[in-house]
C-alpha cells in the first residue's frame, strides 16, 4: 500500500462539461472541492473513511476557510457518490 495506488481520487466535477474538457479526470490538477470555488489547484489531502484511502483537491484559501465544515461536507460527499468502493 505504499505505492499510492489503492488510492481513489475524488473527482467533483463532471468530465463532460465544456469548462473542464482538457482536464484528464485522473490527473495532478483539478478544480478546487468546494464547487462555489472556481480555482484549479494541486493540492490535495488525503484522508481516510472506512478504512479507504481518498485523495482531495482543494485550494489552499478553502482549506484555511472551510478547515471545520470540510469533515462533514466530504463525508456526506463520500457517501452519495463513492459508496460502490466499501460496499
């Protein structure tokens, strides 16, 4: 597990709008988490929710910003669009 390969990325944008077409959805830049942020950024955190490694992208001005309303809001995030990788 050190290689980072069981690692999933979140990816919170769709991949087909126009605004993001260039952008491999695996990649090293991607949008910003927080949706209302329009800034494309690598920087990530990486986290664990039931036992599964998730990469983030965010902004260093949303981390700062958002630091005590991120758990929750991913974990909500984590559940709607990721629950197919823990059953």
């Amino acid at each position: 597990m050190d290689d980072n390969t069981d690692i999933i990325s979140i990816n919170t944008y769709d991949e087909t709008l126009s605004e993001y077409t260039s952008f491999p959805y695996i990649g090293w830049f991607k949008p910003c988490y927080y949706i209302n942020c329009n800034d494309i950024t690598s920087n990530y955190l990486i986290f664990y929710y039931r036992k599964i490694r998730f990469k983030l992208y965010i902004c260093k001005r949303c981390k700062k910003k958002y630091k005590n309303h991120l758990n929750q809001s991913l974990y909500n995030y984590v559940e709607d669009y990721y629950k197919k990788y823990y059953g």
